[in-house]
C-alpha cells in the first residue's frame, strides 16, 4: 500500500509533478480542425472510443461542414453516416439538434460560455469543458471522465462519487494553471497503466503514494471494493 502525502494539495502537486514528466506529451486525442468538429467529436464520444469517434469522423467531417449540414440532414441519415459510434441513434438527433440552434440562435458559430454550450442537446458540463477549453481556449472548470475520475479516487484526492462533484472538489485543491492538462494526464495514466480492472501496480510511478496500490491494499478506493 502506497502513502499518500499528509494533504490533498500537497498529494495533487507530487501527481502533477510526476504525472508530467511521465507524459511530457499527452494532450486530447480527438481529431479536429474547427471548432464544429470538436463538438461535433467530443459529444460523439460519450461512452465511446476515442479511436472509433476518430474513425467515423474522417468522413463524416468530409460530408457534414457546417451546422447547416447538420440541421439539414434527417436524423435517419446521421444515424447511417455515425455507424458504429455507441447510441448513434440518439446521438443522430443530437446532431440534428446541435445544427438548428446553432443555426437559429448562434449565426453558425459555436458558442463560448458554459450556460450556452450546456443549452444544446446532448452537451454536459463535460463536453462543455472540453469545447471551452481547446476550441475557445477558456478553461472554467476540470473534465471529469471516467479516468479522471477514478485514478482521482484511488489516489486518495477525492472520496465524492459523482462526476460534477468530484470537479467541484478538485478545483478547490488543483491549482487553476494545471485545471486542463490534470485530465489530460490522467487520461494518458488510465489508458497505459491504471486502467479499471487490472491496473499495473508494479510498473506506476504513483505506486508509492497511492493509497489503492495492490501490493498490500486492501481495497480499490475507485469503487470501494476489495481488490
């Protein structure tokens, strides 16, 4: 079992520090080149892959170039052309609706303020953050997936649950200059290393101050359930 440091703040920070030189690249892995497409992209990968929300929208992105595009196509249409992508059915009528507001209510541009962004279907507090933050360069708050967070949780940085709660406590105890790329991090850690059903323990730089560490740990602070 790994020691976790005597405060959050002070635990946050050995993280970052660690964490940034593990990753000294990592960044979003969606592909985009305008702002439509990365909402378009990140609404899309809810409960999806990354790569398959890449893989999808090499040609809807040829096809579908502007809100017009969107608000023009019948729902039946995207839900062919977003194939494969988890709920593309709903997330279809997502799209279909994202274009008609943009279109009547934003001339075409996607907006920048988090009540906005949060008005228009299928968008979160989640994807709105992730739109904020690298289509408008506004970070306003942390995303919280679901690496963030549970490698949050079994850190010992914060025991809330949901995920705008655990945003809400991380940003008391995150500094605010690291607030983007602490999700960025994670992420590339969940993916290489504490990933949710076996993490890899014995090859973490975290290892040591991490509270769930399997060696000895009893329990899985992610889920609150012995390992």
């Amino acid at each position: 079992m790994g020691t976790p440091l005597d405060s959050r703040e002070a635990q946050v920070v050995e993280v970052l520090d660690r964490l940034y030189e593990e990753y000294p690249d990592t960044d979003i892995s969606l592909n985009f080149s305008t702002e439509l497409e990365l909402l378009v992209a990140v609404v899309l990968s809810a409960q999806c892959t990354d790569e398959r929300v890449n893989d999808v929208c090499a040609d809807l992105f040829e096809t579908y170039r502007s809100p017009e595009d969107y608000a023009a196509a019948t729902e039946e249409q995207l839900a062919e052309d977003i194939y494969g992508i988890t709920f593309h059915n709903n997330k279809a009528g997502y799209l279909k609706g994202i274009g008609e507001i943009l279109v009547e209510e934003h001339d075409g541009e996607v907006p920048d303020t988090m009540s906005e962004l949060t008005d228009l279907p299928g968008v979160g507090r989640k994807t709105a953050n992730v739109v904020l933050q690298h289509a408008h360069d506004v970070t306003e708050g942390i995303v919280v997936d679901t690496h963030v967070q549970r490698i949050s949780r079994r850190l010992g940085i914060t025991e809330e649950k949901r995920p705008e709660a655990i945003e809400s406590d991380l940003v008391d105890v995150v500094p605010e200059k690291d607030w983007r790329m602490l999700t960025h991090l994670l992420i590339s850690h969940g993916r290489a290393t504490c990933t949710a059903r076996t993490p890899d323990c014995d090859d973490c730089v975290l290892a040591d101050i991490c509270p769930s560490e399997r060696g000895d740990a009893g329990v899985d602070l992610a889920s609150g359930e012995a390992w």
